[in-house]
C-alpha cells in the first residue's frame, strides 16, 4: 500500500513541475486541416448525360440491363381524328341493251311491290339520221334516211295489291341537258315538270282517258346523262287507251312511279 502511495505522489511532482516549466510559454492552437473538396465529376457521366438530352430529340432512350443502351425512335404525332369524308358517286348503269335486260330491272326495281308479264317488245327509240351531201350535189328530201335502234321498251300489265292495269316502259339514250315533258295532250294542265338535286329532269301527268273513268299516269326522266326513262301506267288494258278498263284505277301511284323511275338500279 505504501508503494502506490508513493508511486501517486512522484506522479503529482512531476506534473506540478511540468506545469511550472510551460507556463510561460504562449499557448499554440493546432492548425486546422482545409477541407477536401469534391473530386469532379468523370467526363464519361456528363458525356452520358448530354447523349441523353440529344436523345430527346430523336427518340428515347431505352436502358436494356445486362446490355449496351439501345435507341427507340419516338412515335410520329397522333393524327387528327377529324376524318373528310369523300362522297363518290359511282357512275349510273348503261342502257338496257335489249327488252330481256331491260325487264330483268324492271323486276328487281320493283321487288315485292308489283310483278308484270311483258306481251311486246320493241327499241327504246329509233334515231334518224342524214348522212352529208356530196359536194355540189343537192339532198335528196324524200329518200330514205338511215336509223339506228337504241335503247329497249317492253308492253304489258301490270299487277300490284291485287290490281292490275297496262303499262308501257321504255329507256334510250338521249341527249343531256334536255327538260322532260309529258305527252299529255294539255301539258300546262295535265303536266308537272321540275328539277331534282341529281340535276336529272322530272316530268309526272295525269291524263283521264275516253272510257268512263279511264286514267293514265305518266312519268318521265331525263338524267344529268341524257338518258330517258318512260313509262306509262293505266287502268285499262293498254295504257294509250284502247281495251277494256280493268280496275277502278292505276295499280300503282304517281309517287310509286317516281320512286321507280329514280332508283339507282336502271
């Protein structure tokens, strides 16, 4: 016990001495260290970065693990969802070149609104034409002049809701632009003609026949083409007049033959 006492005591003087050695002296703070800066930035990121806003401007940039980067073009701009619609009008069949043609229409036109058995046939029209003079040598009035047969027509009657009546149709090329008329015998009474939006001419009549309560309805069209459409409907046998009356009226109406007439099948 007597050596740590002593030991403690020599310890104590020679910290008393220390401190008497050293006061004197002035009192020194230990320098202090100057901070590290950040290292900079390695070239290779910012290289990568300015890739990437280049990248922007073609496409995106698609990182791919395990594997080099590899560039996806960007998707062209949305079109508009405004669509123009484009109405075409497709160009109207030719002329029946004959009567067989000429009811095979006729009865899809109709459908199950009427049916018609045909007893004559015969050209739409028939063309006259003159040929030239020869030079120096005056035309010859009363020869005959050549004609052309165009277009078809057929004859018969006419059965629609249990009535039946004749009729006659006919279509031919014509010449385009002209008016329709009716053949009514008093057009400014009988007759009504007007324009349709197609541009085609419509023409429709009424004419009372000789017979008691005889009745012909008429229609007639003439398209932006030139081609006519006739026909003519009545309560008697022939739809001109002649022959017994066989029902108290047309089988069919003035609209139902407009409705025929217009149809985008002829």
């Amino acid at each position: 016990m007597s050596d740590l006492r002593a030991l403690t005591d020599a310890f104590a003087e020679l910290e008393r001495r220390a401190d008497a050695a050293t006061a004197g002296m002035p009192f020194e703070l230990p320098s202090r260290a100057r901070p590290r800066r950040a290292p900079l930035p390695r070239l290779v990121p910012v290289v990568a970065a300015v890739a990437v806003v280049a990248g922007l401007a073609t496409g995106a940039v698609l990182l791919v693990p395990d594997g080099p980067p590899a560039t996806q073009t960007a998707a062209p701009p949305a079109a508009s969802s405004t669509t123009l619609s484009t109405v075409t009008s497709e160009p109207p069949p030719p002329v029946p070149a004959n009567p067989d043609e000429l009811a095979e229409r006729f009865r899809a036109v109709l459908g199950d609104t009427a049916t018609f058995v045909v007893t004559e046939t015969g050209p739409g029209a028939v063309v006259m034409t003159a040929p030239p003079a020869p030079p120096a040598v005056p035309r010859v009035t009363n020869a005959p002049q050549p004609t052309v047969a165009v277009g078809a027509s057929i004859t018969g009657t006419l059965t629609a809701s249990g009535v039946t009546g004749g009729f006659d149709l006919a279509v031919y090329p014509g010449t385009a632009g002209k008016k329709a008329e009716c053949n009514a015998p008093d057009p400014a009474t009988m007759c009504t003609a007007r324009d349709l939006p197609d541009g085609s001419s419509l023409a429709t009549g009424q004419v009372p026949l000789e017979a008691a309560n005889g009745m012909t309805y008429e229609v007639k069209l003439i398209r932006p083409d030139g081609v006519v459409f006739t026909m003519h409907l009545s309560n008697q046998r022939s739809p001109k007049g002649s022959g017994e009356q066989l029902a108290p009226q047309p089988p069919l109406t003035i609209d139902q033959l407009i409705a025929i007439a217009t149809s985008d099948r002829w």
